[in-house]
C-alpha cells in the first residue's frame, strides 16, 4: 500500500531538509496529521513568514524584517549603542551571530553572503563587498576586522579585500581575528599553522598589578 499524494509530499518535503532522512521525515508527517489544525498550522505560517518577510539588511545584509517603513535594518544597525567607527567583516550572517554571541564585540558588520572561492567560480564581485567601500566613503570608520574563515577560501577573500580596501582606503586600519591555540589546548600537539597563528596574533599583557 501506499501513501495518499498529500502525505507523500509532504514525506518527501522534508526527506529533502538536511538532516532529515527518509524514515524521520514519515515520522514528523504522522506527528503532524495527528497534531490539532491549529498548532500544525502554526508551522506552516512560520514558514511563511520565514520565506515573505525576512530579507537582508539595506546596510550591512545581515537577516532583517521587512519594513513598512522603509529599507530594512537589522537589529544591529539599528542598535544607536554600537561603536561605528568598527566593522567586522564576516562570510554569512551565522557567523555573525557566532561572533556577537561573545559579547566582546560592539561594533558593527558587513556580510559579504559568501567567499571568494576560484573552485566554484566566485569571485570578489559575487559578494557584497560594493556595498562594504560604500559604507568606508562615510569616512566613520577606522577599523576593519576581518572574521572570515580560517581556510584556504576564506584566506582568499581575506586578501582580496584587503587588497581593495587598502589601496581605496589607505587611513583604515585592517586586522584579522587572531586564531592560536584554543583554551584546552596542549602546545606540543598544536599544529604549526595553529602556532605560527598564536606568535603572530600575541597580545601585549597589561601592566596592572605588577
Ligand atoms: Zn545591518
């Protein structure tokens, strides 16, 4: 026997979600049929929601709410308390979460919504980096961080955009976030690059209390 179209669908919906495989995805759609209208309901105007009224912030293309008032700002922008003399760069709004997460950041972001990456054929002009030296002409910022990732793509984009910022821009300091050894780490099994990271991202140790 086989499924009704309606279930099948909806099986074969979220088998395609990743994580999601073929025997969990029959058994959040019997959760489903099962669940008051309601509450089922509820999900699917989440979704809605998700897929109608999220869209990229008009300054640094973080995740925002559309707005009837306007271009939309992401809670970050709109944020009067944050320093914006500073603007961390990162790959994908995640990343943004992650570092904001540590609560050691005030300043501001831009998001380039992807990394230069010769293997899949992008390049600097696939990424939001026009909108970045847009924002460099205003002449408030000082500093640019770049958060991207510590691998081969995102060292690529990393040096293509210090290559444009710094030739544009030459007054804007341009740093990386440091990487070395994370807490936990025993120094004789950290590997060269880890280390090689860790000497050159030192940090000068404060004078107090000595
Ligand atoms: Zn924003």
């Amino acid at each position: 026997m086989q499924y009704t179209t309606t279930i099948q669908n909806l099986i074969d919906a979220f088998s395609s979600l990743p994580g999601i495989g073929a025997r969990s995805a029959e058994r959040i759609a019997f959760h489903l049929l099962k669940l008051p209208s309601e509450e089922a309901l509820s999900l699917a105007r989440a979704i809605h929601d998700l897929k109608t009224r999220i869209t990229h912030c008009s300054v640094c293309y973080n995740l925002a709410e559309l707005s009837s008032e306007g271009p939309a700002l992401c809670e970050v922008c709109r944020d009067a308390r944050r320093d914006r003399s500073t603007i961390c760069v990162v790959e994908q709004p995640k990343d943004l979460l992650a570092i904001d997460a540590s609560g050691t950041y005030h300043g501001l972001y831009h998001v380039l919504l992807g990394r230069v990456a010769p293997l899949d054929g992008t390049d600097e002009s696939d990424l939001t980096i026009g909108g970045l030296l847009e924002r460099l002409e205003g002449g408030e910022v000082r500093e640019v961080i770049f958060g991207t990732n510590p691998n081969l793509d995102g060292d690529l984009t990393l040096l293509s955009m210090q290559k444009t910022i710094g030739e544009r821009f030459p007054g804007i300091a341009l740093t990386r976030l440091a990487r070395g050894l994370a807490a936990g780490t025993q120094i004789e099994y950290a590997n060269r690059s880890v280390l090689d990271d860790a000497i050159r991202g030192r940090q000068s140790l404060s004078t107090e209390g000595r």
